[in-house]
C-alpha cells in the first residue's frame, strides 16, 4: 500500500541487506546467548543492555517488576534458557519496535477483577506480557513472549474448557478470523466454554456479525459518555459506545460458575463507568521516548491470577489450556508505512 512494485522491491532488497549485516553479528545456533546487563536509573527506571550486538531496552521499575514475576512463573514450563534479563530485553526492543506504546484500549483494572470473580475468566485472547492483567495469554509473538506465559497465537489456542476475556485490535479481517475461530472451539467443545468480548461499538459488518452469533448469551453497551478504558496508564474514552458480548456454548449456560446473569452483567457494566478523558489522536513520537516504559504501567499490578488454589471454576480453565505455536499475526498501525516512506525516502537520497 502506497509504493509502486519498483519502490516495494527496492525498500525489500534495503531491508534484507540491513537484516543481514545484522544477523552476522549475532551468536550462531548452539553458541551462548551474549551477556545482557541491567542498571537502575533515576525514578526505579531499569535499563537492559546487550554490548555484544549493541541493543538497550529500557523499562519502567513497574513493567520489569511483572516481568520478573511472570519470568519466575513460567519460564522453567516454557523450557526457556534465557535469563530474565535476556528475555526481557528481548521483549523490549520487540515491542519498541512497534512504536513503544500499545495499540489498543483495555478495559479498566476493575472490570478485570470481576471478570475473574464473577465469570471466572483466566487468561487473554490477545495481550502481551507488558499489558497482560491475567498470567496467561495469548500474543503475538510467541517466540518471545513464551517465557512470560504467552500460549502463542490466539489462531491456534484450543481451549477445550473454562472462560477467557478477547479484547481484539479492531481490522475488520481479524474479527472476521476471530469469529470463526470461537464458532469453531465453540461448536466442538463439550465442557463449558465461554468468551466475554470487548470491542467499541463501531457501525460495522463485523460488530454487526459478533452481536448476532448464535452462541450470543449476553450483551451490554456502556455510553460514550460514561465508559473508561486504559490507554497505557491513561484513562479514555472511545468515540462510540463500549460494547461487550458474551458467547457461549449450551455447557456454560447452564453451568452457574460461567452463566452470564443479568446480577454479573449489571456489576461488569459498572466496573466499565468511570471519569476519563477523551480519546485523541496519537501523537508523533519524540526521538527521545523510544522505549517500552509506556506500554502497560496500568496493568502491572495483574499476572498472578491463574495459580492453585482459585476459584474451582478457574482451576477448571487453567488446567485445560492448550495451543499450538505458529507465526504471528501482527497488526499494521498506519505509522509503520510512514516509517516506510521515510525510509525510502532516505535510500533515495542516498544513492
């Protein structure tokens, strides 16, 4: 989208010899991953550095506080090597990479906390280690997120049990793959499975297609005015109306521990209320601010929310997670093919 076949190629072929000068840098396959440094800066910031391939990731005292958390919870299951220093980084400059911020609104911290009370939801269809409330989730890139309790790409999760919460980046392509994928686990599980979906209300095919699935069991609309989303630690409200639907198979209806009652949706609905400020467009980044410390300050205080010892309905979704890890499906925020264009811009004043 927006370069001729001869620009694409040329900005293909730029970016390939810049990956290749990079990856002969890089240690082989079998040799020591190189040492990753970590110091405390000023205000309980945590900078990693890499000397050896000469990265920096740099991260709020917060966001390498969850970090370490989920590192101790999962990284021994995922068979990881890496220390938590290296896997950090690695996260870090993966999702820098993306533009520092998050992409996307969540719900606020209290809306999450009666989904896992009332609904005993106990993971995230999408999510990533630094904006997960929940300790299991499924994200984008698996290849770095696992050893922080990533269950890889939602596309291939297959819960044959429990309650999840799906707050998907809104691409009309992506809610169409997604609401086939929750037919599909839907239609095929026996036990009870249910899904609480968080979307904005946009006048779309799409919305329009999730709010009259057959496996719709509940829905609630909270008003522009009133709503309250997280935009990193920043509460916002979207330009149209907050709407969340409840899909589940007959299992989950009837099932008390997972039945969206009208007492359940009502205490949802209110924990989605709260004073905010409207959303505005995204700014351009300073040159400066190019880290990961923005990205989920608000949810720090969440991954510990799948351990033994919850709730029985909990412990009957947690212990029936199961995925399959393939290539992630990443979005594309507009700002990438400006980045794109600059980019070409520059090859061509180059040459």
């Amino acid at each position: 989208v927006g370069f001729s076949s001869l620009q694409a190629r040329r900005i293909a072929s730029s970016l390939a010899a810049s990956a290749s000068k990079v990856v002969a840098t890089l240690p082989q396959p079998g040799a020591a991953a190189p040492p990753v440094t970590m110091n405390r800066l000023e205000g309980g910031r945590v900078e990693l550095a890499c000397a050896a391939v000469g990265a920096k990731g740099l991260l709020s005292a917060a966001a390498f506080a969850k970090l370490k958390a989920l590192h101790g919870m999962h990284a021994a299951l995922s068979g990881s090597a890496s220390s938590l220093e290296h896997a950090a980084l690695v996260v870090a400059l993966r999702y820098r990479s993306l533009g520092g911020s998050g992409f996307q609104l969540a719900l606020p911290s209290a809306a999450f906390e009666v989904l896992g009370r009332e609904f005993k939801v106990c993971a995230e269809c999408f999510a990533s280690p630094l904006n997960c409330w929940f300790a299991r989730y499924c994200s984008a890139f698996p290849d770095c997120d696992e050893p922080f309790g990533s269950l890889g790409s939602f596309f291939d999760f297959e819960p044959a049990c429990g309650a999840f919460e799906v707050n998907p980046p809104f691409a009309p392509a992506l809610l169409a793959s997604m609401r086939e994928h929750l037919h599909k686990l839907l239609a095929k599980a026996t036990a009870p499975l249910s899904f609480v979906i968080a979307l904005a209300n946009w006048d779309h095919d799409e919305v329009r297609s999730l709010r009259q699935s057959p496996y719709a069991q509940a829905s609630l609309l909270v008003p522009q005015e009133e709503q309250q989303w997280l935009d990193g630690s920043t509460k916002r409200r979207a330009p149209v109306e907050l709407l969340i639907l409840v899909l589940q198979n007959v299992a989950a209806a009837k099932d008390p521990d997972f039945a969206a009652t009208p007492r359940r949706m009502d205490l949802l609905r209110r924990s989605c209320i709260g004073d905010a400020v409207p959303l505005g467009p995204r700014k351009k980044r300073n040159v400066g601010s190019d880290t990961a410390e923005s990205v989920a300050p608000a949810a720090s205080s969440g991954p510990v929310r799948c351990k033994p010892g919850a709730a029985p309905a909990v412990e009957r979704s947690s212990q029936l997670l199961k995925c399959r890890v393939r290539l992630p499906c990443a979005r594309r925020p507009m700002w990438r093919l400006v980045k794109l264009l600059q980019f070409a811009k520059r090859q061509r004043s180059d040459s």
